[in-house]
C-alpha cells in the first residue's frame, strides 16, 4: 500500500481516478499506523501527500 506507483497502477487499470484512490491508501494507512507510525509509514504517508499535491496542481 505504501508504493504511491503502484496504488495509481493499480486505479488506473481498474479505470479509477489515482487522487481518490491515494486518499483512500493514505486514511487506511494513517488509520493503520495509528498516533506515532513508524519511520516507514511516515515517509509513505509523506509521498502519499505530495503526489495528492501534485495530482491537484
């Protein structure tokens, strides 16, 4: 789930739009990892948020 070009792979082949299914990886990741994730979910949830920041622009 972390992989940001797999999840938009994986939207774009089931005809779905990459910026929904980013925010959907990111609230199951935020929700996974809890209060304090760990460095590994940081840094996925931090690529999550700038290709959702780049998809808006």
């Amino acid at each position: 789930m972390a992989d940001v070009a797999a999840v938009i792979e994986q939207a774009r082949r089931e005809g779905r739009d990459p910026a929904t299914a980013l925010r959907i990886a990111r609230v199951t990741l935020a929700y996974v990892s809890g209060p304090e994730p760990d460095p590994e979910q940081t840094r996925a949830l931090a690529a999550i948020d700038q290709e959702l920041r780049q998809l808006s622009n």
